[in-house]
C-alpha cells in the first residue's frame, strides 16, 4: 500500500463546466474517501492551455461546494502537497521527464508536424495502426545535443517496448489486459513546454500519494500508458476503479445534444442539490438494496467501489425529477420557506408583502403537489395574485346557468361568518346548498373556479381559508361579472 490513508482526488480540465459525468465521479471519490475516513484532493489538470477556458477553476471549485462536495486539498485549501494546479508544477514534470530520458525510458523527438502527417498517412493506406515509428530515437546522442543547443522544436516522447503484456487490474471491470503494439510512444512533454495529460496525471498521483484512481472510464484506454509510466518509474500503482459510461435513454452516450449535461444548467433549472447528488450517486452504485431515497451523509456510511456496475448507467431524468419531488417534500417547511421567499424575490411578485404565517399555509397545501419550488408559483399563482383568467375548459363544464345566482348566495352566507376557520366556509357550503336543494359540487366547482381560476389544486376550502373571507369574497364577485354563462362558452 502507497499509504495507510485512503487518498482519492477529482482531477478536471477547466474547459468549462462541471459535466454531471463529472459530478459523479467527484461524488464517487469524495464518498469512497469519507468511507473509509481518507482524504478527497482536488487537483486542476490545466496543461492544456488550448481548451483552458477563463473563469473555468472558478465555476468548477463553486459548483462542487453547492453540492456539498467540500475538499481536504486543493486550490484555496492548501496542503501538503501543492501546489494542486498542474500548470504551477511545469518544472516538477520536466525533471521526470528528464530522468525517465536519462533511463532511456523516454527519448526527444524533433520530427515536424508534416512527417507525421506523412507517416500517418502512409499507415492509414497499409491498414496499419497510425503510430510513431521512433525515428528519432535512432538519433546519436550528439545529434540530440546539437539539435536541443539549436533550440529546435521538440516533444519528448514515452519508449513503449512492443509485444509486452500490460496489465490493468481494475476494482470494477477486472482485469482487463493491453498489448504493448497498440500502445503509441506517446508525448510527455509538448513543443510548448507543458506536460500531457498522461505524464502530468501520473507524476501528480504518485507525489500526491494518490491511493484510488477513480474516474470514468473514458479513461481506461489511457491507464496501460500510465502503467507503463509506473513501472518506468518504479513506482508503486495505485488502485484503479473505472466509473460505467453516462447514457441517453436510448442507450447512446450522454451528450449535450440530447439534454442539459453541465451541473449548473440542473442548478438554474430548480434541482436541488440533495437530490442531484441522490441522482448521480445510483448512476452506477446501487446499496444492494431498494432504497433509492439517499442524503449525502447515508451515502457516505454505505458507498463501497465494489457495489459500482460496469454496465452503462442510464441518466433518466423522471427519476431525477421523482428524487426532487421527494427531497422538497421531506424539508421542514421552514426550510422550504426560506427557498419560496428566494423564489418569489426573483418573480414578479418580488414587490409584495407576504407574511411568514401566509406562505407556511401555501407550502402545507402545495407541499404534495410540486417537484421543484417555482412550481408553488407556477402551478398555484392564485396564492400570489387574483386570477384574471379563467380556464375556458373547466368553466364550460363547472359554470353553469345558476352558478352566478349560487356564487351570490354563498358570498351573503361567507359575509356573516365572524373570523372563520376552513371548518366554517365547509360547513356553510354545505348548508347552503342543503338550503337550496343542490348538490355539494354545484357550489363546489364553481367556487374553485372562482377563486383559482383553475379546476385543480389542493381543497378549495384550505384555498379559501388561505386567502381568507375578504379576498375570496371579492375573487367569487369578481368570477360573477367575468364568466360568461356557460350557454355561452364554447369549449
Ligand atoms: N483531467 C482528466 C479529466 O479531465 C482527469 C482524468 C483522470 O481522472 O485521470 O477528466
């Protein structure tokens, strides 16, 4: 073992944003880290400064924190082994780059960009795999050391030995074996100075003391050259967990075309981080049980690398919706309070005074009907404003020729009641429709359509007692004047 301490590290290129591939694979780190009382690194691989894109480390390091995902090292939280910015660490890469040539483990190269065009090509033609044909390390040491003092343009590439075996002994796939012949004498160190990502990922795991490699497995591909490296190093491997592919419903590879894939636009849509963490937490990793239902702290006492499938993980945005849904539901409605009040500050509400004890009565009546919190304003704006509409559909079949004759009656009936409780408009409801030999529902319906516009909802009696006997009273005359006669609505 490298270390008695679990150490796992989240390892992105700032081109962006945080993919919500990523996001799992930071979950997955920081959870197996937690589980087993290690330490989660998060480390920023910049070395390629073509895709680096400005206010990326940023956007990546506030992202992870709104999901909770706090890191024991990384940019801001200094520790031991930083800097954790790789293009901060140019010399660090240099030197391993310079001792594995000194072990003739990697050699310079000074071909041009139009003789590898070339023999790629030729490749190509001949069926062959398109691969460095290590013309340069036939150069004299001389050669090199005159071409170098010349300060001609040049890479360093790795010394891959053909017909070898490299194995990859994976927790999740298993042993998945590589020959050496497909394996390209890959580039290390770039024209420009900087590092590839092979060597840069590889130097920094093992100064970082690295324990779990756990990434998606887009990267499996890489780790025999890693392994290579490794083993040229001398040094030893740490455990690697390759994560399941990300995929569409279709089963094709998750991808932007098909929906949202950054963190941040699941963030502006109203997802809660709760349940976007729940969510990508089963996007490979099952308990073994039923239990679908997780907060980020049960995840960190059950996740283990050995429940996490090597079949693709099918991202199923009902289910998402389905765990939003249940983490609202489960918040205290003080906590749900503080969310509606943000909500109604960015609406067009912002400008009205609703109290406390006003929006607690709407959360507990809305509370089993919504999947994310706009939707307290979305599916209920009767709470927030008086209808001026009304849905045409529901007043062609609840609106009837004696509906403004009843409507008129219960608004007499409401006037007397001193101080009323939901209990006292039911009951009265009920005695006037008894009084005028009707049914229940011919006051019912109409009154609901009155005072929401709307045919659906929680019970008009809570609706009514919410917006309390002055407001519903002028809502039901206002519904008087302005639905037509049901004669007269066409549907
Ligand atoms: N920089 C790589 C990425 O962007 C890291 C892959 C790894 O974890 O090794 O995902």
């Amino acid at each position: 073992m490298i270390s008695n301490i679990v150490r796992t590290r989240f390892a992105p290129s700032p081109t962006g944003y945080l993919h919500v591939g990523g996001l799992r694979t930071a979950l997955y780190n920081y959870l197996f880290a937690k589980r087993n009382n290690g330490k989660f690194i998060l480390r920023i691989e910049d070395t390629d400064r073509a895709r680096y894109v400005e206010g990326a480390i940023e956007n990546l390091i506030s992202t992870l924190k709104w999901a909770g995902l706090y890191f024991d090292e990384g940019p801001g939280v200094e520790g031991e082994f930083a800097p954790y910015l790789q293009s901060e660490r140019l010399n660090i890469y240099k030197e391993h780059a310079e001792h594995l040539i000194k072990e003739k483990k990697a050699y310079y190269c000074f071909c041009s960009q139009e003789r590898l065009n070339e023999l790629r090509e030729k490749q190509q033609k001949e069926g062959l795999q398109p691969k460095y044909d290590k013309h340069c390390l036939g150069l004299s040491k001389d050669e090199v050391e005159k071409k170098l003092a010349d300060n001609e343009r040049h890479v360093i590439r790795l010394n891959v030995q053909p017909g070898e075996n490299i194995i990859v002994d994976d927790v999740i796939r298993g042993r998945v074996e590589f020959n050496s012949d497909v394996v390209d004498d890959q580039v290390l160190i770039k024209s420009d100075g900087y590092p590839t990502y092979h060597l840069a990922n590889v130097v920094d795991d093992h100064l970082m003391k690295i324990t779990h490699v756990i990434r998606g497995e887009e990267w499996l591909s890489s780790t025999p050259k890693h392994i290579l490296l490794y083993d040229f190093f001398d040094w030893e491997k740490p455990v690697f967990a390759h994560l399941p592919l990300l995929l569409n419903p279709d089963r094709s590879k998750l991808s932007k075309r098909q929906g949202d894939v950054a963190v941040e636009d699941y963030r502006a849509k109203g997802y809660l981080k709760e349940a976007l963490i729940n969510f990508v937490a089963l996007l490979g990793w099952t308990a073994g049980d039923d239990k679908e239902f997780y907060y980020l702290n049960e995840l960190k006492e059950k996740f283990s690398l050995e429940r996490v499938n090597k079949a693709g993980a099918v991202f199923n945005v009902e289910k998402l919706n389905w765990l939003n849904a249940e983490h609202l539901r489960k918040k205290e409605n003080s906590e749900i309070l503080i969310l509606l009040k943000e909500e109604l500050s960015g609406s067009k509400y912002k400008n009205q005074n609703y109290t406390d004890e006003y929006l607690l009565k709407v959360i507990e009546a809305m509370k089993e009907r919504v999947i994310f919190v706009k939707d307290y304003l979305e599916k209920s704006p009767y709470f927030f404003e008086t209808p001026g509409e009304y849905d045409e559909s529901v007043a062609a079949k609840r609106w009837k020729d004696n509906s403004p004759e009843l409507m008129k009656k219960l608004v007499e009936k409401f006037q007397k009641l001193e101080n009323p409780v939901k209990e006292d408009y039911e009951n009265t409801l009920k005695e006037t429709a008894a009084e005028l030999e009707v049914e229940n529902g011919d006051l019912i319906h109409p009154l609901r359509l009155a005072v929401s516009g709307i045919g659906a909802g929680p019970g008009v009696f809570d609706i009514v007692d919410i917006l309390g006997k002055e407001e519903s009273i002028k809502r039901i005359n206002k519904a008087i004047e302005l639905i037509p006669q049901s004669s007269t609505i066409k549907s």
